[in-house]
C-alpha cells in the first residue's frame, strides 16, 4: 500500500482526464436531448418538484442530477419551474417561513442551470409577506433549500412579472425524509463510475490546480450563503476537523461523505469543536458545508478549519 498510492497519481490522473471529459460530454448530451424534446424552451409547464425516491426513480433522472451538481443530504429540496420571466419572480416567504427556520430559495438559468441569485431566512425578515427578485428576460428554475423542516413542507405560490404562475402547495415531509438518499448506493454502476472519476483526484491533488478551476467544476450549483470546504479521503483514511472558537456558535455545519463515484455515503451535523470520523471502507470525498446563523455573519471570510488525514 505505502508503494502503490504514491504511484497512483501515474493512472489516476490519465484517467481522470479521460472521465472529466467524458462528463462534459454527458451534460452536454443531455442538454442536447432536453432541447430535442422541448425545441422552443417554453413548452413546459410550472410545477413543483421535491427531490425524493419517487423524483429520482427516473435512470435519466439520476444521471442528470449525477452529472450536474453534489447532493446536498442536510436539506430537503424542492425546485419550481420552469418560469419564462420578463422582469421578476415574486415568492410568497409566509410559506418558507412556516416550513423551516432556515431555508434558501435559489434562482438557477434552466440552459447551463447557473447559480444567478437567491433570497434566504438570513436577507428576508419574518414579517415580510413576499419576496420579488428582479431577473433580466429569460427561463429559470427556483431550488429552495429546507434545514431542519417541518411536516408538513408548504411550497410558496411563485408569480411571474405580477401574474399567478405557480400555485401553493403543501407536501409531507417526515424528518426522517432524506434517508431515501442511503437507497441509491444499490444503483451504482459503470456508468456513475466513468462520470465521476474525475472528481477523486480533482481533490486529492487540488493544491496543484487552480481554485477557480476546482469549486466550479467539484460545486457546479454551490449555495451563495455557505463556505465549502472538500477533499477526498482513501480507503481506510479517517478525517479530523478542528474549528475554531465559537464558530458553532455562529455557524450551522453539515458535514457530507460521498462514494468515489459521489453517491451518498453517509452525513449528519458537527455539533463538538473537535472531531473524527470513522475510518473509509473505501475511496471518497467529503464536503463541510459551514452556514451562518444569523445575517451578521453573512459576507465574512471562511473560518479557518484544519483538517488531518491520517489512519488509525
């Protein structure tokens, strides 16, 4: 083991090349066959849409999501759209409000899904009763993002330059709900394989590669309001993160841990100052999202978070 992880990098790098490329190629495909199907980009009607079992069900469903962005396991998330907008999007935040304390709605391009605002529980005050984003002409989707939900979810009725475009609807939501994600790992494949390759040594060796080429392409759809923090983790590595003073007192963190193929492997919240993981039972990557708590916090430099590789 001490011989051959040092010569990875010879046959690891080749072939990450190889399955970068060979993603691209997929998005690219798939975005070819979407216009295909929907030629004019305004045929499709609005509707809500949760992620779940159900929403994934779908192979190319799956493959879609696979190619395009990392789960977000701590959240339950809902997307709205597609809206062809002229000018704005007005959202009713009664609804946000009474389904989570914090929460994130998000305004994605539908061609190359680009992040290009948002609105959260951190900029909209609990007594406002709506919320409207001005948007250049254009298509868009709304992600909304719900930490430590309620059951019932009520997704908000959305209007679109003034007019009703998306009524409210209410959706059961146990807080048991994202352990869906636990089943996917049985859908694994080739195909998940040869798409994701790339992403492992894209982390183990990022501190040669620009950072600028690093997020986008690790977090294509990244939330604006979080600090990431990511890397990989070989098999029977363990992790541990030290933070700073009262940074838990400022901050919520998620921490994710995702297959070589980046299926959920397992998550849940850092709640002490010092922590370890357990060992890998096989290659990895990880992702800490760091979220403030309050909108003071908003703006401000990444905490300074150290982190150790090392074996038991």
């Amino acid at each position: 083991m001490t011989l051959t992880r040092p010569l990875a990098v010879l046959w690891e790098i080749p072939l990450g090349l190889l399955s970068y490329g060979f993603s691209r190629g997929v998005k690219a495909t798939l975005t070819l066959i979407s216009r295909y199907y929907n030629p004019t980009d305004t045929k499709v009607e609005a509707d809500w849409q949760i992620v779940s079992a159900d929403f994934l069900k779908s192979p190319l469903k799956l493959l879609w999501t696979m190619s395009r962005a990392r789960w977000n396991l701590h959240a339950l998330i809902a997307i709205a759209g597609p809206f062809t907008v002229q000018s704005t999007i007005t959202l009713d935040v009664r609804s946000l409000w009474q389904s989570a304390p914090t929460w994130t709605a998000v305004v994605y391009t539908l061609k190359g899904y680009k992040t290009l605002t948002s609105i959260s529980s951190l900029t909209v005050s609990p007594d406002q009763d709506t919320a409207t984003i001005t948007l250049p002409p254009g298509r868009y989707l709304v992600g909304l993002r719900h930490y430590d939900w309620r059951d019932p979810v009520q997704l908000p009725a959305i209007l679109v330059d003034g007019t009703p475009a998306l009524a409210a609807e209410s959706r059961s939501a146990p807080p048991d709900f994202n352990q869906f994600y636990r089943g996917l790992a049985a859908r694994r494949g080739l195909l998940f394989s040869a798409l994701n390759f790339y992403v492992y040594p894209l982390l183990r060796w990022m501190q040669w590669l620009p950072r600028s080429f690093v997020k986008p392409t690790f977090l294509p759809v990244p939330n604006p309001e979080t600090h990431f923090f990511y890397g990989a983790l070989d098999r029977g590595e363990q992790l541990t993160i030290d933070l700073p003073a009262n940074l838990l007192d400022t901050h919520r963190l998620y921490f994710s841990l995702y297959s070589r193929d980046c299926f959920p492997y397992d998550w849940y919240p850092i709640t002490q100052d010092h922590h370890t993981t357990a060992p890998m039972t096989e290659q990895g990557v990880y992702i800490l999202r760091v979220h403030p708590k309050t909108p003071e916090m908003l703006g401000t430099a990444a905490p300074l978070v150290k982190f150790l590789r090392s074996r038991p």
